[in-house]
C-alpha cells in the first residue's frame, strides 16, 4: 500500500508541493512550533526530545509499514509550511487515520484543503481506500471546520478524553467514505 500511494507523488498543485517528508523536515516543522501548540493539538503524549532523539523517533516513525506521510511546501518560495499523514492502515476495512498540521503564520490560506482535496484524490480515486478519518479536539474549531469542508461527518465523541491546563474536553472522531468523497466531488 504504501509503495503505492508513494507513487503517486510528488503533487505539483498551482500552490503547492506535496512529496513523500524526510526526517529532517519533520525536525524543522516541530522547530517551527512551539512545544505549546503541539501538546494543545493532540490528546497524545508530547514528549520533549533533543535533536537527535527526535531525529531517530521521526526516522522510525517514517519507516513504519501502515505509515505514509507528506510534507507541504509552497511553489512560490519553496517554503515548508506544514504536513498531512496516514497512519493506521486497517487492510480489513481499507481505512486510514489522518493527521494534518500547518505551521501557525502560514494557516488561514486554504493550503490545507488544497493539499488535503489533492492527496484525497488520490486515495480515493487511484487507492480505493474506503474511508479517511481523523480525531479532533472539542475547542479546535478551525479544524472542525476544516474537515467538515472536506465533507467529514462526525461518527463519536470520546468524551472527557482531551486534557488541556488540567481541563478534560471530548474528542470528536470524523469521517469520509469513498462514495462521499465521490459525490462530493462532482
């Protein structure tokens, strides 16, 4: 699966670049980010690494077989401005977990939903995946919006699951299936 959709990159878009990310591309993205932001977007650990722990964490995680991930970077100044990731291949159900981060100046400019609209094509046009879903935090309304823009439906809410500043929040877990992206598209 992985060598697949691997493939079928680099997407050159009017904006954008998405290609296949490097270990080092991780590290600068997580450079470029306060350890703040990170632990606020996630309901998993954070742990604070130097750079070479992080550089062998991020080689590891690179290699793992139902992972696939991608950096974004912009056409125009060849700016690494964020990444979206495929974790969790379930060959059972053909489904996949997404994870997507922008670096915070360069948010609010549509790149995620171009870079996201593109790599769905892919997985659902050419991979056939049968459903894209990924988990949120209650209080992350950008990202709300952003996955119910990219035709989400919410499918849970664990509550209670999201610590932030010693405050427990749900998480919301959405999806898209392939025949929703399909009509969605047209």
């Amino acid at each position: 699966m992985k060598d697949i959709i691997y493939k079928n990159v680099p997407i050159i878009t009017k904006r954008l670049c998405i290609k296949k990310i490097t270990a080092d591309e991780l590290i600068l993205i997580r450079e470029e980010t306060k350890y703040e932001e990170f632990y606020k977007m996630t309901c998993r650990p954070i742990f604070k690494m130097d750079k070479n722990e992080l550089e062998e964490f991020y080689k590891n995680m690179i290699q793992k077989e139902n992972t696939v991930i991608f950096s974004i970077t912009r056409i125009e100044d060849g700016a690494l401005i964020g990444k979206v990731s495929f974790n969790d291949y379930n060959p059972r159900n053909n489904s996949m977990e997404l994870g997507y981060y922008i670096i915070p100046r360069y948010r609010k400019n549509g790149y995620m939903s171009e870079a996201l609209t593109n790599l769905f094509n892919v997985l659902f046009g050419i991979i056939r995946i049968n459903k894209i879903y990924a988990q949120t935090a209650s209080f992350n309304a950008q990202s709300i919006g952003l996955l119910k823009k990219m035709n989400f439906k919410k499918d849970a809410i664990l509550r209670d699951h999201h610590e932030l500043d010693g405050k427990l929040y749900d998480e919301y877990i959405f999806s898209v299936l392939y025949k929703e992206w399909e009509c969605f598209k047209s």
